[in-house]
C-alpha cells in the first residue's frame, strides 16, 4: 500500500470535524463492518479498521505503516499474491480471490476471502482498498460437505429445474458416470422411461412444493442402461427458494432388492412346498401349535387354521401318551437329536389314526424353543406292516415246519446214510471176512499174510501158515445137515481164536478149511505148540441139539521164508501138508516138505481125472461075496467100485473115494454104483442065475443128499430089481452123523422093501441105542476087530457082545475081512454065520461072478 496515501480513519475523523454526515456514515460502517476493510499504499497500510486488526491478531495502529507482507505466510507468497492481483487492480477492475491463506500476528494462518480495487486505476501510488473475511469456518464446513459428499457410501445428486446440478462419487460410482460426465443431463435419463419419470417426478414435486421431505423406492438406470433399484430420499435444498433445487439421497438397493425378491421367491415356494406337501408340518412352541400346512389340517380333520394356537395334548388321545411322547421329545431335543416316533393321535372327530411324528427343534441352543413337526399319517403302513410281519410270523412258522420236516427228511437220510455206511461196512466186511463165522476171508487172509510177510522181514523172525482142514466133516455136513456144519464151524472158530493169540490171524478159507497165521516166531517148534493147543481145543466134543459131535483137525503148517516167499506158495504148501496131516492118520500135523509138493500134485491130478472118469466110462463094479459059513453058499454079493484107469490099471476106492467125496461127484458116481448094480443084478437073474441080494455102500455124502429114497425107489423101479435083493451099507459114523432126516430117510427105504445094514460096525459108538431106532437088517462087523480075532481077547469080547447085541435085536451079522479058517471058525463059535474075506473070495469083475454063483 501507498504510504503516501491518507489513511481511511484519518479521514473518518477529519469528515467528523469538518465533512458532512455522509462521511460520518461511511466511518460507521468502516469501524463497525463485520469484514475487514484495509487502504494501503504501495507496500504499506495505511489504515485498517478493527475487524481487519483483530482478524490478524493486532491493534488497529500497529497494522498502520507496517508492510504487507506480514499478513501473508511467506514473502513468496505475498509477492505471488500481489503479481496476481495486480492486473485488476491496474485496470480499476474488482480484484478477487476467494480463498488466500493469511497469516495472523502470532504466526498461525486462516484463510481468507480478499477483494481488492485500486482507487485510481492505472495509478499504483493512489492507493488500493482491501477487503478481507475470514473464511476458515465455511472453508473447513465446504472441506466437510465435499468429504461427505466424496466419501458416503451413499449418492447425492443435486438437480436444479430437472437437470443434474452436480453430484458427489457415490452416485457416479453408482450410475457409472464420470466425475463430471453427468452434470446438466436430464433426470429423466435416470429413469427407464417416461413413466417412471412422472410417476416419481410427480409423486416428489408434490411434496417438496410442500416443503417435505420425498422417500420411494424406484427402478433408475445407469449411464450403461443397467436398471438399477434405488432408495430415493429427496429435499429441497432450501425450503423456502424452490429454485435453488432438490437435493437427492440416493442408496442402490439391487442387491437387497435381489436379495428380497429371492427371499420372496424362497419364501413363495417355501409357502408351495407347505401347501402341496404330502406331509402335516407345524410350527409348535411351548405345547401349542403356531401354524400348520393344509395337509396338516386334512389329516387332522381341521378347518383351514383350525389347529393353529391349539395345544399339541389336544391331537392325543389322553393325557398319559401325550405325557410320554413329551417325555420322549425332551429327552431327544436335549441331545440334540431329532425326535422321531409313532404315535396314535386324534383327529378332531375323535377318531384315531398312527403317525409318524418327527420333530427337530428350530435352535438346537434353544431346548425349549421352537420345533418344527413332521407328520405322516402311517396306519396303512402299519397295517401293512402288521400284515407283513403276521405273514412273516405264518412264514416263519412254515419255515420251521418245514424246517422241521426238513430235519426230519435230513435225520432220516442221515439214518440212511449212516445205514448205508453200515450196509458199506458190512458189504466190505462181507468182502474181507466169511459171513458165516466172521473170520477174515481169503482175500484178507491174503492181505495180512503179505503184510505178516513184510513184518517177519524186517524183523528177522518167522511167520507160520497153518492149514486146517477138519476131518470127516462133509459126512457130518451131509448127514447132519447144513445147520449142523454151520454149528461145528462157528464153535471151531471160537475154539480157534481163542486157541491163538490176538496178534494171529484165523481166517476161514470157506467149506471146513481155516488158516491161522502165525507172525513172529523163531522156529518150528513155536508152531508145534500152536498146532498141538488147536488139536486140544478142538479135540473137546461139540454139543448140538442133542447130539455130541466130535471133530478133529488136520493141520498143515508151511513156514515164511522156508517154505515159501510169496502168499500163494505158502498156502498151496500148507494145504499140502494139510493133505498129508490127513493122510497120515488125521486129528495131527504136518510141516511142509517138498515131497508133500508131489503128492498134492497127485491129489489134483487124480482129481481132474476124476472128473471125466464118469463120462469115459472108466469105472466098474468088482463084487465080493458074503459067505453062509455053514454052507460055504454065497449069501450075497457086495458090489464094490474099481476105477479103471487109463495107462495106470485099476485104482481101488479108498484112494479115490474121498475125493469124490470131497468134490462132491460122488452124488453122481453113487447113483451110477446103485443103478449099475442093480442091473447087473437083474442082469444075473435074466441069466438064470440064482437070485441073491447085492450090498451096495453108500457114502455119508450120499445119504446125507435129500431125495436119496426118491433116488433109490426110481433106480429100483427103473433096473426092476426086486427091492428085497437090494441092501444098502451104510458106515456106522455116518448113520451117527446124520441128521434128523435120517430115520425118516430109512423108514421110507425100509417101506419100499430094500434091506440096509451097518458096515464097519464097531469103529463107532456101536450104540444100542441107535441100532433099535433104526429099521436096519444087518451089522458087518469091521475087519479091525476080524483081524486080531485070534490074538485079542479084547476083540473076541467085543465080537461077542455085538453078536449078543445083534441077536437080541434079531440082525444078521457079517463079520469082514475074514482070511482066515481059524477067524473064521472063532466067528461060528461066537454065532457067526456070514462072512466075507478073503478066505472065500476077493472082490471079483463081474464076468467072474456067474461062476461063483451056480
Ligand atoms: N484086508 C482085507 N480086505 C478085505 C478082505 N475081504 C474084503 N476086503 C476089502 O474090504 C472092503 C470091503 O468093503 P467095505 O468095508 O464096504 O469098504 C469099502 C467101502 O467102504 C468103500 N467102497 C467100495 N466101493 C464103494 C462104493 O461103490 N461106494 C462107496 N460109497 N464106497 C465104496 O471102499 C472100501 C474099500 O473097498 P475095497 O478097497 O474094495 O475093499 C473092500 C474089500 O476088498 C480081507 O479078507 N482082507
């Protein structure tokens, strides 16, 4: 400022004195002015009023004649200030500048509003009136609303006469404009068309004309044509000047309003799912029934709301199962489980249905807080499942019928195989062991002899086979019958096992044929001693049905490895020396020696020619008479068989007779003797020839044979021979021997006239007893006792007693093997009439006979 310039107070004080009163106002108004009012000349106040003073903090003469840079911050600063104010002021225009920041006595700053005119343009030095307000406060509150305004979360849009005036960041942030981009655009370009326009538009004007405040809701659209939903509160920016324009709060609710139309939608479909669910579902708080669905309703027979607000104890039938089931909900909603049971309830009519109820409580923190009920009406399923589980029950009962019944078939045909198996084991018992006895067979005989064998090697010790074959037992078989054989058998079984020790095998080779097997000895004399126990054991009679029966063995015993290496050779030497045991006398035994080897062979040969002997015709009857020996007349004629055998001559019985015993032809051979002698007898008569009796003998075998009287009466019808010149010889063992049938089997030859007699009388029991009950006509007395006649006393007695015997029960006697005359003449003193021998004749060939009997 112009120092050189009068300053305004001065001036003020001078127009007091001296000036008008127009003068005195403007003092008034420079003293009292609320802004501040400075004259300066250039550089330097000249005079300022208080307001100017204390806005800088001084006393209105300290600011005078002090320079002007100490109101600015910097000498900078007020240079700069000066440079841009200057052009105004040189012009004589109106300087102004609305914000300068100014410094204060004590050094803080404000800001200050300053204008500025110089008093006579284009002359710096006349000086320049400043006026300065402190504008910090509306600075720093314009600072606020431009903060507010920049930094809400919020858009606020300033519109004067329907056009956007300015707004702040939200909105354009909002609406996608620029900074500035929307300034003087039409509101209705905000709007997605015109009839939103008006209808906000109007709605608003209506109440900002009135002065009040406008709120809605409203679709806008953004600078990119996006809708966007809004909240709209709008003022006027002065109520009381319409024109200054509204003022417009703006908040973007899309995303509530998404969200809102989602939770509607949720809600809307929510409401579709309650009203169309197949199941009741309730709201229920403390015991009582918020709301429902329609379903609910239905089931419980209620109006539409009917339920809603009732107590859930109405919906069952009485208190106590009402009771229970809250018992049971409060247990499982304080474990936090869903609770889910059946349950009769009531529908409102009183009747009742099942179901099934599955509650779950809205917040499980809240145990006494809302739940949420399920409900389904399960009395069909029930039923149903009733009616499944009473099938089941009938199934189950079925099931174990017939499981049962299945027992009973399992346990039957466990049964049958356990049978089976029994019939197996019997069958392979049957296969390894002779059924009559139970002794092991031959097969495993067989078997253990190998085994025995292999043992005997490895232990260095012998092994005996001991053949047994019981003597004469076929004639007791024959004649006794078949159970009588089984009988002897069974016990010679027993006797033998218990003759042997366990570690010995006894088998049964089949017929009368056993073998014991003897492992483990040193030598021969160990199986001596067995031989000797089984004669001993055998040697005891055996009762049967009455009858004593006495048996005796003929044992053979080959030794391993002696006598052989392998099961059959062993058992072919056995029954070797077994042949020969017999052979030497019988009831003893015989080791194996190789010789026996050649007379089995003989055996088997003379046996296979045996065989044909028959059918080639190689037999022939020899006879021998029986003598009166009185008259020396021929009594009768014994037709005795010879086989005359081819290359070797005649052979005589004893040598082939056994065998044909024992291989049973001597049933054919016999009938062949009876019917041959019969011939020859009539044959002899045809001849002219004195008719005598013919003695024909007859096996045990033989008269054992069922059908042997029919046999004998057709041979007699058939040859025409008369019955009274037939005698049949029958030994005494063997009429002792027979069975039951025997009496009757004499009876019915004696019927028919043919004669019988007793040979060898004397070699057995000589019972009287069986003599009377038999319808025999005759006793030959064995030559044994005819032999030492001379030199025994003891035989002499016996002669006299069986002729004592035989005269009192009126029988002829023969007496055999006669040789001599003494014999002979001894026999006549005991009452001897008959004899046969050879002190009268041998057996003769047929063609001799003729002779002998004219
Ligand atoms: N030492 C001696 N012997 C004499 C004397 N007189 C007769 N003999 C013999 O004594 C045997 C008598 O026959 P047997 O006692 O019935 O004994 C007969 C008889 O039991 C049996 N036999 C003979 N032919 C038949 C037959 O056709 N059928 C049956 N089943 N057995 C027969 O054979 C046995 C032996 O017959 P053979 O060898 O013919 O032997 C005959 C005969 O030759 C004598 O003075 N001294």
């Amino acid at each position: 400022m112009d120092r050189g310039t009068r300053e305004p107070a001065n001036m003020i004080e001078e127009g007091e004195s001296m000036l008008h009163p127009g003068l005195l106002e403007h003092a008034a108004i420079f003293e009292h002015a609320p802004m501040g009012i400075m004259f300066t000349q250039p550089g330097v106040v000249r005079r300022c009023n208080p307001r100017m003073a204390q806005m800088f903090g001084y006393a209105p003469e300290e600011l005078v004649n002090t320079s002007g840079a100490c109101l600015f911050v910097s000498e900078e600063q007020y240079h700069a200030f000066l440079a841009e104010a200057a052009p105004a002021l040189h012009d004589g225009r109106l300087f102004e500048k609305a914000e300068q920041r100014l410094r204060r006595r004590d050094g803080s700053t404000f800001w200050g509003r300053v204008r500025a005119k110089s008093v006579e343009p284009g002359r710096r030095a006349a000086g320049t009136v400043w006026m300065v307000e402190d504008v910090s406060a509306a600075r720093a509150a314009e600072t606020e609303v431009r903060a507010i305004m920049n930094n809400a979360g919020i858009g606020i849009l300033f519109t004067r006469d329907r056009r956007v005036v300015r707004y702040n960041r939200g909105f354009a942030q909002m609406f996608g404009f620029g900074a500035e981009e929307a300034v003087g655009v039409p509101v209705r370009s905000l709007y997605g068309s015109d009839e939103h326009y008006h209808e906000i538009g109007d709605a608003a004007a209506n109440l900002l004309a009135r002065g009040e405040s406008f709120q809605a809701e409203a679709w806008m659209v953004r600078a990119d044509g996006r809708p966007i939903w809004v909240q709209l509160i709008g003022h006027q920016v002065r109520r009381d000047d319409p024109a200054l324009g509204n003022i417009w709060i703006i908040e973007d609710r899309t995303r509530n309003k998404r969200a809102e139309e989602t939770l509607r939608n949720a809600l809307l479909e929510n409401q579709a799912i309650l009203d169309n669910a197949v199941l009741g579902i309730a709201v229920v708080e403390r015991g009582r029934t918020l709301h429902c669905n329609a379903k609910m309703e239905e089931l419980f027979g209620y109006p539409p709301g009917g339920i809603n607000g009732i107590p859930v104890a109405e919906l069952y039938p009485d208190s106590a199962s009402w009771m229970a089931a809250r018992r049971e909900t409060a247990r499982d909603f304080l474990a936090g489980r869903v609770h889910m049971a059946e349950h009769e309830v009531v529908r409102a009519d009183g009747s009742r249905f099942w179901a099934r109820l599955s509650g779950r409580l809205f917040d499980l923190a809240q145990r006494q807080g809302r739940s949420v009920w399920l409900v389904d009406d399960v009395t069909a399923r029930r039923e149903a499942a009733q009616a499944v589980a009473r099938a089941r029950d009938e199934l189950e009962l079925r099931v174990l019928e017939r499981t049962a019944e299945l027992a009973g078939a399992n346990a039957l045909l466990q049964a049958e195989i356990v049978e089976r198996r029994q019939a197996e084991a019997r069958v392979h018992h049957m296969a390894y062991h002779d059924s009559l006895t139970g002794l092991p067979n031959r097969s495993l005989l067989s078997d253990r002899l190998d085994r025995a064998m292999l043992s005997s090697q490895r232990n260095d010790r012998k092994l005996a086979v001991m053949f047994i074959d019981l003597d004469r037992f076929k004639t007791i078989n024959d004649s006794l019958g078949h159970l009588a054989g089984d009988h002897l058998l069974k016990e010679v079984a027993n006797r033998l096992c218990r003759a042997v020790r366990a570690s010995d095998t006894v088998a049964r080779l089949g017929g009368d044929e056993f073998v014991v097997l003897v492992p483990g000895i040193e030598g021969p004399r160990d199986c001596t001693q067995v031989a000797e126990k089984i004669i001993e054991v055998l040697s005891a009679p055996i009762p049967h049905e009455g009858r004593i029966l006495h048996i005796s063995p003929s044992i053979g015993i080959c030794l391993y490895p002696d006598h052989g290496q392998d099961v059959a050779t062993l058992m072919r030497n056995a029954d070797a020396a077994m042949y020969h045991a017999k052979g030497a006398g019988r009831n003893t035994w015989q080791f194996f020696t190789e010789r026996m080897n050649e007379s089995a062979a003989r055996h088997f040969e003379l046996e296979s020619s045996l065989r044909v002997a028959l059918a080639a015709n190689q037999f022939e009857l020899f006879y021998q008479p029986v003598i009166e020996a009185g008259t020396r007349r021929v009594h009768a004629l014994e037709a005795l068989l010879r086989w005359r055998r081819p290359g070797l001559g005649l052979v005589g019985p004893d040598e082939f007779i056994p065998i044909l015993e024992e291989s049973g032809m001597i049933i054919a051979v016999g009938e062949w003797v009876l019917r041959s002698a019969c011939e020859q007898a009539v044959a002899w008569q045809r001849q002219g020839l004195p008719a005598v009796p013919v003695a024909v003998n007859l096996s045990g075998r033989q008269f054992a044979q069922r059908g042997l009287a029919g046999t004998v009466r057709r041979i007699v019808e058939e040859t025409g021979i008369a019955p009274a010149l037939l005698e049949l010889e029958i030994t005494e063992t063997t009429l002792m021997q027979s069975g039951g049938h025997t009496l009757e089997v004499l009876e019915q030859i004696n019927a028919m006239g043919v004669r019988l007699s007793i040979d060898d009388f004397g070699t057995g029991y000589s019972s009287l007893a069986y003599l009377k009950r038999f319808p025999v006509h005759k006793i030959k007395v064995d030559r044994a006792f005819v032999r030492e006649l001379e030199a025994s006393a003891e035989d002499r007695a016996i002669v006299a007693a069986v002729m004592a015997l035989a005269n009192s029960l009126q029988l002829s006697v023969v007496a055999e093997g006669v040789e001599t005359e003494a014999q002979l003449q001894l026999l006549r003193e005991h009452g001897c009439e008959l004899a046969q021998g050879f002190l009268f004749a041998r057996p003769l060939e047929a063609h001799q006979v003729p002779e002998l009997l004219r």
